[in-house]
C-alpha cells in the first residue's frame, strides 16, 4: 500500500492551521500596542530601529510590529497608517490558516484526488496573497521614506 494512512489524511494541513490561529489568538492576548510603542503583557517594549535613529530614516520593517499588533486588535485604519502592510499580514495569516483547517477536513472527508485539486488552488492563492502583500509593504514603506527624505530637503 502506498501513501499516508488513512487516519492521518488531512492531519499536517489541520494542525498547521490550527497552529497559526493559535499563535494569532496568543499574540493577541499577549501584546497591545498605540501608536508610539508596543506592550507586552503591559509591559512596555523599548524598542528602536537602528536605521531610524542613526540616519533619521525608516527601514523598511519600521512600524511593522504596532500594524500587525493593532490588526490583531481590530484597529485597522490605525495599523495602515503606520504601516499598510500589517493588516495584509494579519489578514493572510488567517486566511491561510482556515484554508488549511478547510483542506485537512475536506481530505479527511472525501479521500479523493480533489484533495490535490483544492492544495494546488490553496498554494496558488498563498503565493498570489504573499505577492500582493509584498507590494503594499514596499509601497508602504517607500511612502514613507519619501516623506523622510523630503522632510530632510525642506
């Protein structure tokens, strides 16, 4: 006989799924954030970007981290003003993680060859999201590397 058992169809897909939401339901417990800092179990974090400091310019992951964490928290139109990319990554995530959940139940459910069809479909959709997201993120970030520099012209 070859391939997985049939009692293990559609458990990595699942548990992977699971997994992600997990970490996104933890981190959102566990960090809360403004738009000057971060907290972590209501602790402040002191961090600083090293670009932003010795150069006066932000690097292209300045802000990231209070996006994704005012998205966890619901907080959009803040998380796009600081930085457009993290409700993407936010929203990716979990849309990745219940595609997965759905794949390992369909596996489980139909043992057939539309398992494959509907992997192929997910991996398809993934690369597209993570493309697309890439290019608000970049778009995002030389935003506001334009407005620095300009900023340092005037």
């Amino acid at each position: 006989m070859t391939g997985a058992p049939t009692s293990r169809l559609g458990l990595a897909p699942a548990a992977a799924g699971a997994a992600i939401l997990s970490q996104l339901a933890v981190l959102r417990l566990a960090l809360d954030a403004d738009a000057t800092s971060v907290r972590f179990l209501g602790r402040a974090l002191d961090w600083r970007c090293a670009m932003r400091s010795e150069l006066g310019l932000p690097c292209p992951a300045c802000g990231m981290t209070r996006s994704v964490v005012l998205s966890l928290h619901g907080r959009l139109a803040e998380a796009w003003d600081i930085a457009p990319g993290g409700p993407p990554v936010v929203l990716g995530l979990a849309i990745v993680a219940l595609a997965l959940l759905w794949l390992g139940w369909t596996q489980r459910r139909r043992r057939s060859p539309a398992g494959v069809r509907i992997a192929r479909w997910i991996r398809r959709g993934v690369l597209a999201y993570m493309g697309a997201a890439t290019v608000v993120w970049l778009a995002g970030w030389a935003a506001a590397l334009a407005a620095a520099l300009g900023k340092r012209i005037l």
